[in-house]
C-alpha cells in the first residue's frame, strides 16, 4: 500500500511539473511571438494563434493535479475544473484550426472561418450540458458518476476527442501541405514542427480512450492531467511553439523573400503557415489532451 501510495504521489508530481511547464512555456511563447509579429497585430491568424496559446496555457494550469488541491475548499469550484480545463482546450484545438483557415485566400478564409465558429459553439454547448447533466462529482482525484451518467459522461469525452482530433486534422493538414511547397529550410522545418506538434496532440487525445474504459467499469476518471497526458501535453506545446518561433524569426529576417499570393484557389494556408502575412497584408521588408 505505501508503494501504490508513493508511485501515485510521484505521478503526480510528475503530472503537475509538466502541466505547469506546459502552461508557463505556451503563455511565454505567445507573448514572444506577438512581439515578433507586432506589425501583423490586425492579422486574424495572430490573433487566433494567440487565442491557442492563451487558452491552452490556462488549461494546463487548470487540470494541474496541484490546482485541484488548493481550490478544493472553494465550494462548487472543485467538481467544474475539469469542465473548465477542458471548454478551455477546445477553444485551443478550434483556434488552431480556425488559424489555418484565416490563411487561405479571403473566400474560403470566411467560409472555413465560418463553419468552424458553429462547431465550435455547438460543440461547447453540447459539452456544459453533457457534464452538467452526468451529475459528475469530484471525489479525491477522480470525477465520478452514477448510473446512467456513465454513459452521458463517456458521450462527452467522445465528443471532445471527436471534435480534437478534427481540429487538429484540419491544422496539420493545411499546415503540412503547404510546407512543402516551401524551398528546404528554416521555414519548411517551422511547419513541419507544428505539423508534428498536431501528431502528438493526437497521441495525447488517444489516452482518453482510458478515461472511458474507466467510466464504464468503474464510473470514474481521472479528475487532472495523468503524468502522460501532462508529458504529452508539455511535448505539444514545445516542439508547436518552437515551429511558430521559427518560423517567426526567419520571416523578420531583413530581406526575406516574400510569400507567393493567394489565390482563391489555394488549398492551404500561406506558405509561411501561421507567422506569414495574409496576401492583402505583405510587405516584403516586414517580417508568422484533455
């Protein structure tokens, strides 16, 4: 018992390192990446790629397993963090993948833009009800349910791994397709970064498969990050950053070649993928689970 008690308090020292890691390194990187594009400030895929890592930084810090513990005193606020972390998760894989679109030429921009809103706020409204409904309460670590909350609580973590997995396909997609029309370099390895980034966030996505095992056979799951999902997380958000990064410093190099146009006909996001400036906004001397 005292071993099952120590690899337990180990994972979670792991889980909260890593979480708190993730968190500091993805609010870090936005600050820095805003000031690298300071000049692209109007530009919707600033703003989205901003909005990714504000929200997913915040959630790290939400599903920590070391938040649960401080806030447990503070009435309801307990059993919603996980609802809280995760609404906050996907307003991060919808901002990622609504920053891809923002990429294209203006008429599919605002049709991809478009259908993404929707889904987005569809799948958020689904998602409060479903919680709310399971009548989920957190108990130590574990958020549990009861009889048929089992299975409305497995309906909603399919539908926030269902509606993941798309965002992040849309991202890597785009990203990744247009990173090879890109001569070999810097900024073709940015985009491939983040494009591996996607894949890892699809690794971390793939635990939730656990959680539902573990609701339906004991109505519970975990209630915070497990030291792999933390870990997976923390991978994610460092190599996505360090693309985004890259791909930053070498667009503000004096002298960058400018980006080909857009044409309606495009089927992906700038060859710069999210540091480039959309086609009405170039100027060649300025410098882009759960």
């Amino acid at each position: 018992m005292r071993l099952d008690q120590a690899a337990l308090g180990m994972g979670d020292r792991l889980a909260n390192v890593a979480a708190y890691l993730a968190c500091g390194l993805a609010i870090t990187g936005t600050v820095l990446k805003a000031r690298l594009d300071r000049h692209r400030r109007k530009d919707p895929a600033m703003r989205f790629a901003s909005a990714f890592g504000l929200s997913i930084g915040t959630a790290m810090a939400v599903t920590a397993p070391a938040t649960a513990t401080a806030v447990r005193h503070l009435g309801p606020l307990p059993d919603l963090l996980t609802l809280i972390g995760d609404q906050l998760k996907l307003v991060a894989a919808g901002s990622l993948a609504m920053m891809a679109h923002s990429l294209n030429a203006p008429g599919r921009a605002r049709t991809g833009l478009r259908r993404q809103s929707v889904l987005l706020g569809v799948t958020v409204v689904l998602e409060i009800v479903a919680y709310l409904s399971a009548g989920a309460t957190r108990v130590g670590d574990e958020v549990t349910v009861q009889g048929t909350g089992r299975l409305i609580l497995v309906g909603y973590i399919v539908l926030f791994t269902a509606y993941g997995i798309w965002c992040l396909g849309v991202f890597s997609l785009l990203i990744g397709r247009r990173a090879w029309d890109v001569p070999p370099g810097l900024l073709r390895l940015g985009s491939l970064l983040m494009s591996v980034a996607s894949a890892v966030g699809l690794a971390w996505l793939a635990d939730n498969g656990r959680d539902m095992a573990h609701v339906l056979t004991t109505g519970g799951e975990d209630a915070a990050e497990s030291p792999f999902s933390a870990l997976a997380a923390l991978v994610c958000v460092t190599v996505g950053f360090t693309g985004a990064m890259v791909s930053s410093w070498v667009a503000a190099r004096p002298g960058a070649a400018p980006s080909p146009p857009a044409t309606q006909n495009d089927h992906g996001p700038s060859d710069h993928g999210p540091s480039d400036h959309r086609p009405s906004d170039h100027r060649p001397s300025d410098r882009t689970g759960r």
